[in-house]
C-alpha cells in the first residue's frame, strides 16, 4: 500500500513563487516589488539598531531558555497592549490583555480558532480585496468567510459601497479591518470615515476583529492606533492582532499577539482561558526571544526613542518614494493617472495596472510585482525611480 499515492500537489504560493523567480533572473537591474518586507536604499531589510542593542543586553543577560507560558511574555504583553491602546488607557487596568502568538499570522488563526469554537455559526466578513492570506486562515479554522466591498475596479475607495455591505451582514457577525495600511490596496479609511463604520458596527451588534500589523508604516504610531482606539473605546468587545514583524524589523522572529478587549474582568479571563486552551494546541507556547527584545526596547526609554526615530525614517522614506515615483511618471505625462499613490499609506500600494501590463513589467524589465498590481513600495530605492517610471510608461503607452 502507498500511502501517499492519492496525494495531490498543491500550487505555491504566489507571493512566494514570486521571490524564487526574482532570485533566479540575472539582470543586474532587476526590482523586487512584491515581497512584503522594508527594504533601505541598498535594497537591504536592515535590523533596527534598537534592535541589536537589546538583542545585545539579552545576549549578556538571559540565564534560561524555558518555556514562557500560554500568554507568552507577560512584560511583552502588557507593553505591546499600551503601545496598541495607548499607555493611560482605563481598559489596560482589567479588561484588556495579550495573548502572545508566532506572528501577526498566529494571532488571526488564533482568533480564527477562538471564534469557530466558542462563537460557533459566526461568519467573519473580509474586505475585497485583503491580503490573500485572510480567507484561507479563517477557512483553514472552519469558519464561513464574506467579503465587503473596499476598492472597485477603478482603483478608488468605495466607502458607501462597504458602508452598504456591512448594513446587511448578519447580526453577530464577524467583521475583519485593517487599522491602518490597508494590505493590498494602500488606501486607509478617513475618521470621519472610521467613525461611520463604527456606527454600523454598534447597529449591528458586529464583533470587530481589527488586523493592525503596520502601526507606525502610515501616519505615525498613535496616529495609526486611531482607529483601534475608538472602537476599543466605543464597543464592549474587541479583538486586535498586532505584530511585530515591520515596525520592529523582527519578521523571521514571529512576534505578534492577540489583543482582546471585554467588557467586564472577569469576562476577559473567560476568553483568556479559551485562548490558552486552543494555543496550547497549535504552538504549545510562542517563540521567546522577538517577544524579549520588543519589551526590552519599549520599557527602555532610550532604546524606545532610538526605536521610535528609527520607525520615522522608514514611514518617512516610504512617503518620499511614493511621491518620487509620481513625480517621475510626470516626465512620461502619467502623474495624473498614478496620483493616489501619493494618496496611500504604507508599504503597499494597488497601482492600477492590470495583470498584462504586470506580467510585461516582469519578463521585459525585471520588475516583480503581485498579479493584482499591488506593489510593494518600501521595495525602491531613489535612485531607481527613473528607470521604474520609464518601464511603467513603456507598458501602460504601448
């Protein structure tokens, strides 16, 4: 018997096909738009120098490797909940916490989970488009996933059509939103904006589950909490992933945690004993040491500071290329037509361009991006702008 006979291959990711496919072209000129990650100038995902410092005072510190319990790192947790919900928040006192978990990623499947076992028939509504990877960790879990409306096909926000959408979800229902630096598309939501999506979410009775795995890539780190905040504030219930992959430049360290805000103490213990439970059986205990430096760097406040400082460079430099970028497309008669890029926020943006005009990007210039046109723009250096505009034009003018 074969055991393994009826197994079928499964298609690679794109994202990932997409990396092996950069590393094997040879042309010296080649862009690697599509990975995720922050890159500086010298097309390097650097390592904050807070970062190496506190890994530093761990190295010359630590005396064990043991396991750090269900909740992970209880330092961490209480310092990452301040940087999320802001420091003097009453809710920090007895009805917020964190479950530590491998990642922003661990923290949706986590809460995934958490819903399919103890909010059972719930659905959880998606923006169209999200990252890819949201349908199939909620799917994977078992829970029936929707979607609302956010950017239509002509690359515009479409906030009355998600207003429309959510109006009907069933009452109940879960509703997953991206608190700043919408992945894939780059367009973030105004307050006046966030505060009528609140309205329909009180309306409803929806349970807000709110991915917030940029703070600090849009406007700033309290500026990109705006959102979790008014919800935290305004509802008796709200979860929160948080990771620590892109502000922190700790992306193979898996750090991350679920955030949940109940209305009453002991409530929040119920739902922490839940997510200790179903921890225990996905990852047993999380990674330690990402969860160690992040409570290094925030408790410190020189090394919070040198950190903070650091976060700014990189936001502003993303902010730099996306209006380098336009200003170059201007020599080809383009601005106009790439002008939201300006518009949006973070590392991502949907360009516009159409999976022809990609796939030609790809095979005649060497710049890689997602088939959706999503591009990640923290992927640029300055001095390649020219050369990006003159190819973009190249595929959209033929």
């Amino acid at each position: 018997m074969r055991h393994f006979q009826p197994i079928a291959r499964v298609p690679g990711d794109p994202i990932l096909s997409l990396m092996d496919a950069y590393r094997a072209d040879r042309n010296p000129a080649k862009l690697d738009l599509g990975v995720g990650v922050y890159k500086d100038a010298q097309g390097l995902t650097p390592i904050p120098r807070a970062v190496k410092l506190a890994e530093q005072r761990l190295l010359d510190s630590e005396t064990s490797k043991s396991y750090i319990g269900g909740h992970g790192d209880a330092l961490f947790g209480s310092l990452l909940s301040q940087l999320v919900l802001g420091a003097d928040n009453p809710l920090l006192a007895n009805r917020a916490a964190a479950t530590q978990t491998p990642g922003g990623t661990g923290a949706l499947r986590l809460a995934g989970e958490f819903i399919a076992q103890c909010l059972p028939g719930r659905s959880i509504w998606l923006s169209d488009p999200t990252w890819p990877i949201h349908e199939s960790i909620f799917a994977a879990a078992g829970v029936r996933v929707g979607q609302y409306p956010y950017v239509g096909t002509d690359n515009r926000l479409n906030v009355e059509a998600m207003l429309a959408a959510l109006s009907h979800v069933p009452q109940g229902d879960v509703v997953l939103l991206h608190a700043c630096c919408h992945n894939p598309t780059g367009f973030d939501l105004s307050p006046r904006d966030w505060k009528r999506v609140l309205e329909v979410v009180k309306a409803r009775e929806l349970l807000p589950l709110i991915d917030f795995a940029y703070q600090g890539f849009g406007d700033g780190l309290a500026q990109d909490a705006f959102a979790v905040r008014l919800f935290a504030a305004e509802l008796p219930e709200v979860l929160i992933t948080s990771s620590c992959s892109k502000n922190f430049g700790l992306y193979r360290e898996r750090t991350g945690a679920l955030i949940v805000c109940a209305e009453q103490a002991e409530k929040l213990q119920d739902v922490r004993s839940q997510l200790a439970f179903i921890a225990r059986n996905l990852w047993s205990t999380p990674p330690a040491h990402g969860a160690a430096v992040v409570a290094t760097i925030l408790a410190d406040c020189n090394l919070r500071a040198a950190w903070s400082n650091e976060l700014d460079s990189m936001r502003q430099r993303i902010a730099q290329l996306r209006t380098g970028l336009v200003s170059a497309l201007q020599t080809h008669g383009l601005a106009e037509r790439f002008a939201h890029l300006v518009v949006q926020r973070g590392m991502f943006s949907y360009t516009g361009l159409s999976a022809l005009q990609v796939s030609r990007l790809r095979d005649e210039f060497s710049v890689y991006m997602v088939g959706s046109g999503r591009a990640n723009m923290a992927g640029l250096d300055a001095e390649r702008l020219d050369q990006l505009a003159s190819a973009i034009a190249r595929v959209c003018n033929d």
